[in-house]
C-alpha cells in the first residue's frame, strides 16, 4: 500500500496515507491469525460490528491524508477534529443531505441482511410481474432523482 501512496503522488500525505493503510492490513492479518489460533467466532455480531465501525473510521481519517493539500494542512485538519469539534454542525449536515444521510443508513442496514433472509427476497422478487417491476423500477428512479436533486460534490479523485 505504501507503494499505492506513491502511485497517488510524491509527496509526504499520500505515502502516509499509502503506509497506514499498508498497516491496517498488517493489523488486519495478524487479528486473523489470533482469531483463528484462538477458535474465535469471528462472524459474531458484536465482532462484526466493531470491525466495520473502526475499519469505516480509520478509512475516514486516513482520507485526510490523502485529500489534504499538504502536511500542514493535515495537521490542522486532525487538530481541529480533536481540539476545536463542534457538534452543532450535525444538524447543518442533516439540513443538507438528509437524503443521502436516510439512503446511506438503509444501506447500512441491509448489509447486516442474513443471507437466508436476502434469499428468500430474492425468490420473492423472481415471483413478480412485469408491471410491478416496472412499478419497482419507477420507484428506484424517483429515489435516484430525489439524490441527484442534491448539490453536487467533486469526488476526491477529481479534486486535485
């Protein structure tokens, strides 16, 4: 991954964000190496949870890393979210991108679908009709309008 950081850019935010990454997957393995060696039910809900909860934030502070235009800027964006946080601003974000905020948490339920339940709303779905899928299809564009009607955001990618 350290080499991924380098790929982004020669400068010192992406091989920090290349090399944290490269350690996650470090720590990631050797966390499977310890569950194994301990007969530890990995897919436990609790355990499951807790992965996805730090494995989504590490991801999230490490982006700052990598959309930061330089060392200092990073520097400063960790110190603010550490020393001058304001909560108040959630609800200027809900203001703004309950939308997106009310489709992102419906995904974030469904992942945590059992795969029994995710098969049995697939035969369910197999049994439907032309019309309702168009009825279904229809309804996923309004959705997708209802988004898109956001204001738009440059992808990090793009940003450079």
């Amino acid at each position: 991954m350290l080499l991924g950081g380098f790929w982004h850019g020669a400068s010192w935010n992406f091989i920090i964000w290349g090399g944290l990454h490269g350690l996650a997957l470090t720590v990631d393995k050797v966390k499977s190496f310890i569950v194994k060696k301990l007969s530890i039910n990995a897919e436990k809900l609790l355990l499951k949870i807790t992965g996805i909860f730090i494995t989504f934030h590490f991801v999230c502070f490490c982006w700052i890393f990598f959309k930061a235009a330089t060392l200092a800027d990073a520097k400063i964006m960790i110190s603010q979210i550490f020393n001058n946080f304001d909560a108040g601003v959630w609800q200027k974000l809900f203001e703004n991108y309950h939308n997106v905020l009310y489709i992102m948490l419906i995904g974030f339920v469904l992942h945590f679908i059992p795969h029994s339940v995710e098969e049995k709303i697939k035969t369910a779905l197999s049994k439907f009709s032309l019309p309702v899928f168009l009825v279904i299809a229809l309804i996923m564009i309004c959705i997708f309008i209802q988004i898109k009607a956001t204001d738009p955001i440059m992808p990090v990618y793009l940003q450079f």
